[in-house]
C-alpha cells in the first residue's frame, strides 16, 4: 500500500482513496482486476486483501502480503470461502481490491477520490496480518464500475430449535389433515441467507387465518402432553395502515407470528384495501422491501424468490420496492422508515427511485396522519442501534421527512420555518465520530443509543415549548410525545443535555488552570482541594452531575466534547441575534468543510477530552457517585448537633454529601468530626455549615 494517500473522515471512519486501472490498461500490473476502489479503515488491525477479476469470473489472492507488487493466484469462488475461513467478514465486500488502511492523510499524486460507496473488510479474528503493500501506479481515466456483492449462502441452515419448530408445525399439519402450505417469510429468510440467527420467525399460510393455525397448534400440543400458550390476535387498523391480522403464539421457547397471504384490492374512492386470501406471488409483491419478499418453504425445504429481485437485491446491497416505491409506501407509510432502517443496519444502498418517491408530500401527509408515533418511534430507535446511525438521518433529510419523524411542537421559541434537520445531523455525526474512536467497553449498548439520540437533539437544547401549563425542553417533548419512547429515555436526553453543558465547563475550567502551570484544578497548591488535587467545587459539581446521570454519566462526555461544533446551541442564538431566517448551520452535512470543526483532527481532541475527563471522575473517586449514602445519618446529626429536623437538617445533610464528594473515601468518624467543627464555626458566628 503507498505510504501516502488523500483520507477523509466521514462519521468518524477514516476513508482513504486508490484507483484501480481496468484489465485491459496494464495487463502487468498486478492491480489487472477490473475495479475501482476506496479503501474502508474498518478495523484497527491490519487485513488482507482480494481481488475480483470481472473478465475471468475468478477471484485473486496475493501470494505475499508483504511485498509491494507480489505475485495475485487466481481462486474460483469456493477455493476462496476456504481461503477466508478464521476470517470474521462484514456484511459486504465489493468486486474489487480491498484492504483496511491506517495511513498519512497527504495527498499522493496517482490516487483520485471516487463515489460515496463504502468498503469492507475481511478482519482476523486472532492474530492481525500483515497489510498488503500496493505500489504507486499512474491511474488511467476510464475505471470499471463498482459492483456490490454480498456473500450469501446457498440454502438455509436450521438450528436444532428451528428445525424441532417447523418438524412440529408439519406435525400438526398433517395430524389434522390440512392442506396448508407452510412458509417461512420476510426478515427470518433475509437472515439466514446472510449467515445471520434470526428469532424473528414469520409464518405465512396459503389457505387458514393465523389464530385458526396457532389454535391446531395447541390442540397437537395438548394431545402431546406438552406446555400450551393462549395465541393472541393483533387486530387490524385501517386507519393506522394495519391491514393484516397476525397470530402471535409461543411454541416451547420460541415466539412465532402466523399470518395468512394476502391480495389487496381496492375500491375506487378509498385507499382502505379489501383483503382476501392471495397466492404466494402475491403476498411477496406486496411486502415492503425485495430483500424481505422472499419465502422459505417448509413443506418442500427450499426457498422461493417469486419476484426474482430478492436475492439479487440483497447481493448488491439494494433496498428496493417489489411494486412502484409510491405504490408500496401509501399501502403502509412506515415502509419509508423501514427502508432507511435497513439501509442504516446493513449498509446498503437505497434505489433513487424509493428516496424520490419518498420525498414526496403524498407520502409525508400519509407518513403524518396514518402512523402511530408508537410505530414511527421503534422504527427510530431502530435506526440509532444500527450500523450507520448518521446516515440513516441523512436519509431522513433527503426524503424531506426529517421534520415530520422529529416533529417540531407548535408554541416552541424556534422561529416558524426554520430548517433544524441539518443541524442535528451535523452535530450527531461529530458526537457519532467521537464513539467510534472510543474503546469498544466505554459504552454500553443502550448507553450509546442514549448519546446518540441526545446528539441528534443537542442543537435544540436552547428551545423550549409549553406543555401542560409548564415550559418543557423541546428535546424531551419530541422524544416522549413524538416519538413515544419511554418516559425515562425523554429524562435522560435532558440530562444529558445539561450534563454536557457542565463537563464542557469543567474542562474548559482545568484546561485555562493547566496553561497557568498549575495543578490538574488550576488552582494555587494553597487552595481547598479535593481528592486526586482537584479543585474542591469541582469535585461537587461532578459528584453532583453523576449523582443525577447515575451509571449513564459517560454518555455525557462524548456530548460535552462535541460542545464547541458551531451548531450546537445556533437555532436560538441566532434568531435572537435579529440575523437571517435562512440555515443556520455553516455544516454541510455531506461533505465538511475544514472550518466545520468535523474534521480527524477535531475528532481526536475529542477523543482525548472524554478520556481526560473520564480519568478526572476516575481520579476524584467519584465513578459511583450515585451509590454513595451519607456517612453519618439523620438521626445521630440531629443528636450531635442538637438540630430538631426541618429544612435545617436537610441543609447539613446536603452539606454532609458535598464534603464527601471531596473526600469520597473517609469514614464516619473523620465525617462527624468535621461536623462538629463546622457546628463551632457556626456557633462564634460563622458562617452556616457548607463544603
């Protein structure tokens, strides 16, 4: 690999460019495969790499991962999936040269950038390998075209759960003498061609409705002796673009939802369907995506691509509508979202004619008025636990439906019309680059959902609304009323909010002491300190934030570092300021510029800033702030101290607490000592006892 090449940093991952030539440009090269590449760092070990040669229908393999130039052995296909074993693969991988990359971001003269398409790579999962060296070479101008390609497997492969789970289901089936053609549908066959588990099991049936099925399904177990489940009905709601009635039924350990295949048709003034019993054609092109349209049928053990786009589309990494795009969104508006979960989850690529018709105000009126927020919510929560959180907002932005998934409440102090999705876009994609530089272990997995959803919602952090006769954060009342999330999840995004704000000025407060020479709080070795020689109010202010955050208080310093990108906090500022109505946000969210404070530079500092920040915690002994309790209870301060209880002891109290946010490993003695002489201090006329 050259020493050199142009990098840039798109949500946090550093992508670095190298063009290919086409076979038919230098045949001596050892770059001949037909491609074009960009080089994915998705890893932080080292990789291998493979190449396709689209002229010879083979893949190529370098005998010598160490030497520039080394000698490329053509694999067929099967050679090469036994080549790869011990190797942990991504999702996908493209026909082309590919290799992980950790090299300078100066230019080199023979590379040029290419399209947006990303690349993955083959990690070890042992010992990292050697990286591949690719020599300079002068890159022609015509290129091949990328082509994306994803392993799938050829059939699918059961668990012993499943296999017990269908081997009983045909059981029944044939105990009671039913004609029924059982299939396996949508998500549960999309993962088990990928290689994926799946406990998403859907069971379409060609002649019955689900709850008559679960209820045989019962009956054959009742007769078996074995442990029965009542089978509960999901209704359909028409108006909330709920059109299929689903069964859902526990069999042993594992959930399944039995539906019938259904056909649609519609009446001239209405856009309610008439349901009926339809083929398995039928039902496929009626599904959401093609990479969901495809069955698995369990009476005859194959599967069936009716639309013949399943499988091709979930090779080359496409998100794709069966029927037309509007066509398939009107039927269920939430489809829209769906598609952008998928695209986020595995990386692939949504067709234009889907965002186009997306886009469109039919779909965003239907999207508004037709779906629950309940739906519209997980469809969310979806997406910030995907792959590629960041894009899937930009999806939402270039479908024009951002504003109508984060709805803007009416009555709030942002100024009516003005554009806010950019801006949260930009400032998540900061914080999302931050994460993705952090140890793996900084975060959990709900942790880092929080942080990212409180990023998303950062710049709105100033804007308020009324609600209930009370003046609200706008934050929480879009992730509570609009997105119907839990209570507790609206609690924490502000939380977080504030949080940031206060880390921010922690750091901000020890960063102005360090550049004085002073210690790790800035402050004179002659000032009240805490433990680790922090500054004594700082130590309060920290014990106090974690005292609120609880085991969340990591989720903030991502937030706090991503304080100084100059969206944060814009929206309000700038209409107070009496300036323009127009985007406030200098981010262009595609492409950052050098002054938008997004760039790898930016990103390590704040990568430093939260680990500096985490050992300041760490330092003052103040990591399980929230699990501290008081040193000397009520009683015995009251006893001591001679107070009778009110609002005096709930001051000493509190007192108490800061003092031991200072001193977070001394005892109950060395707590009532220092009570006691706050009491005299007190007594001569001094001031009232405070830490």
């Amino acid at each position: 690999m050259p020493a050199q090449l142009p990098c840039s940093l798109r949500g946090g991952v550093r992508k670095c460019y190298l063009a290919l030539p086409p076979s038919s440009a230098n045949s001596s090269s050892p770059f001949a495969p037909a491609a074009t590449q960009r080089l994915h760092r998705a890893a932080k070990k080292g990789s291998r790499a493979v190449a396709y040669d689209s002229s010879e229908k083979s893949y190529l393999w370098p005998t010598s991962s160490g030497n520039a130039g080394g000698e490329w052995r053509a694999r067929s296909q099967t050679r090469l999936r036994k080549e790869l074993r011990g190797f942990r693969t991504s999702e996908t991988y493209w026909r082309g040269a590919w290799c992980q990359a950790r090299v300078s971001r100066e230019s080199h003269p023979t590379a040029q950038p290419l399209h947006t398409q990303s690349v993955h790579t083959l990690r070890p999962r042992c010992a990292a390998t050697q990286r591949v060296a690719f020599r300079p070479i002068t890159i022609p101008r015509a290129t091949s075209p990328l082509v994306k390609y994803t392993m799938l497997n050829d059939q699918v492969i059961l668990t012993d759960e499943e296999r017990e789970l269908f081997r009983l289901l045909l059981e029944t089936k044939e105990h009671f003498g039913l004609k029924t053609t059982l299939r396996a549908a949508g998500g549960w066959v999309r993962d088990k061609l990928l290689g994926k588990d799946s406990d998403d099991v859907d069971i379409a049936l060609d002649d019955m409705l689900g709850k008559d099925f679960g209820e045989k399904v019962n009956e054959y177990l009742a007769l078996k002796g074995e442990e029965v489940h009542s089978v509960g009905v999901i209704q359909t709601n028409p108006e909330q673009s709920k059109h299929l009635e689903t069964a859902r039924l526990r069999v042993r350990n594992i959930w399944i939802d039995l539906v019938n295949l259904r056909s649609e048709a519609y009446a001239e003034d209405s856009r309610i369907p008439t349901m009926s019993f339809g083929t398995p054609k039928q039902d496929a092109y009626r599904r959401d995506l093609t990479v969901n349209s495809m069955f698995y049928n369990i009476n005859e053990d194959c599967i069936e691509d009716l639309t013949n786009m399943g499988k091709t589309d979930l090779r080359a990494g496409v998100i794709r509508t069966p029927l037309a795009p509007l066509e398939t969104f009107l039927d269920d508006p939430l489809r829209v979202l769906r598609a952008v979960r998928f695209a986020a989850r595995f990386q692939f690529e949504i067709d234009p004619a889907l965002v186009q018709a997306g886009a469109g105000e039919e779909v965003r009126a239907a999207l508004r008025d037709k779906v629950s927020k309940e739906r519209v919510g997980t469809e969310v929560d979806g997406m910030l636990k995907s792959q590629d959180p960041v894009e899937a907002m930009r999806h939402l932005l270039r479908m024009r439906i951002f504003d109508v998934v984060f709805r803007m409440p009416t009555g709030s102090n942002l100024a009516k019309g003005r554009p806010y999705g950019p801006v949260c876009v930009a400032v998540m994609q900061g914080v999302d680059a931050v994460l993705k530089e952090l140890p793996d272990d900084f975060l959990t997995g709900e942790e880092r959902r929080l942080c990212l959803l409180a990023g998303l919602l950062m710049p709105l952090q100033q804007v308020h609304v009324k609600s209930k006769k009370k003046v609200v954060p706008v934050a929480g009342h879009i992730v509570r009323e609009e997105l119907k999330m839990r209570t507790r999840d609206a609690e924490l995004v502000v939380e977080l909010h504030n949080a940031a704000m206060e880390f921010a000025g922690i750091a901000s407060e020890l960063s102005a002491g360090a550049k004085a020479g002073n210690g790790p709080g800035g402050l004179p070795s002659s000032a009240e300190t805490g433990k680790g020689g922090y500054p004594a109010h700082l130590c309060v202010l920290t014990g106090g934030i974690i005292k609120r955050l609880k085991e969340h208080w990591r989720s903030a310093l991502p937030l706090a570092a991503a304080q100084d990108i100059p969206c944060v906090g814009s929206l309000v500022d700038f209409e107070a300021s009496g300036e323009s109505t127009g985007e406030v946000c200098p981010i262009n969210f595609e492409v950052p510029g050098e002054n938008s404070r997004l760039t790898e530079a930016d990103t390590w500092r704040r990568k430093t800033m939260c680990l500096e920040l985490e050992g300041m915690v760490k330092a003052m002994g103040l990591e399980s702030a929230w699990e501290m309790k008081s040193l000397v209870d009520g009683k015995t301060v009251m006893a001591e101290l001679g107070l009778k209880g009110g609002p005096k002891l709930g001051e000493v109290m509190d007192a108490q607490m800061r003092w031991q946010y200072q001193h977070p490993d001394a005892t109950s003695d060395e707590c009532l000592a220092w009570l006691r002489t706050q009491a005299q201090d007190t007594t001569k006329g001094g001031a009232p006892i405070e830490a």
